[in-house]
C-alpha cells in the first residue's frame, strides 16, 4: 500500500484553535485540526483551501508549513502536510466529515480526545505564529 499526502489548515484567533470533531474513522469522535486527502491534480494550497472549506464552511489564505510527518497504522500510511492559514470569510460551520466545529484554547484543547499527536503540532504552530509576528 502507498502511503496517501493528507493536508491540515491550523487557524488561530485571539489564542484559539480552530479545531472539527471528526466523523469517519480513522479516529472518529476525536478533535483535530481540519484537513484530508490531497486530490490529483491540486497544489497543496488548494487541497487546505478546498478542505478547510467542505469541513468548516470557511474560506482561508495558506501560510507557511508548519510540519510534514507521517501517521502509520495497519491499514494506512498517510503523509501530512500542515498550514498555518488565516480565515478570509464565511461563517463557522460543521461540514462534510465533520460533526462539531469549534474555537478552544490550549488549556481547554489539553481536557479533549484528540488525534495522536495534536498538541505537539499545536505547539509548533504557536511557536511559528510567534516568530511570524515578530
């Protein structure tokens, strides 16, 4: 099996992350950063656009790479790609494989089942956010 190229957008706002609670396996009921599987023919940027927007109903503006890692289990093998992106417009909403979409800060993020992994890419993309700002 070859691995598959997945994308994730990490939006922050005022020390929240936008985060989906997600509805298919692998990790279903879990909160994360959205995102999914690039299709052929996208750049990587227009996979984080077209996901942020089927997941959250929210259009946004791709910024630097925050990480590239691989997730490996029995039945796959994704390699991911994640974004800082900034929200252009629409308005907040749970969309396709999504079932709950939400603003939380890091203290409240800590308290939830998350996908493997969530927090130390939460924290490098604060610590890029930073030094962007700089």
């Amino acid at each position: 099996m070859k691995p598959t190229l997945c994308v994730g957008g990490i939006a922050l706002s005022e020390g929240s992350i936008l985060l989906i609670k997600r509805g298919q396996e692998p990790n279903k009921g879990c909160w994360t950063i959205p995102g999914g599987r690039v299709e052929f023919g996208e750049s990587l940027a227009q996979a984080v656009m077209r996901e942020m927007k089927e997941e959250t109903n929210l259009q946004v503006r791709v910024g630097p790479l925050v990480t590239l890692f691989d997730v490996v289990a029995e039945s796959f093998h994704y390699v991911i790609a994640d974004y800082l992106v900034t929200i252009t417009g629409g308005d907040l909403k749970a969309n396709s494989d999504a079932t709950d979409a939400g603003w939380f800060s890091l203290s409240e993020i800590v308290e939830m089942t998350t996908t493997p992994g969530l927090m130390a890419v939460l924290e490098q993309a604060l610590s890029l956010a930073k030094h962007e700002t700089e």
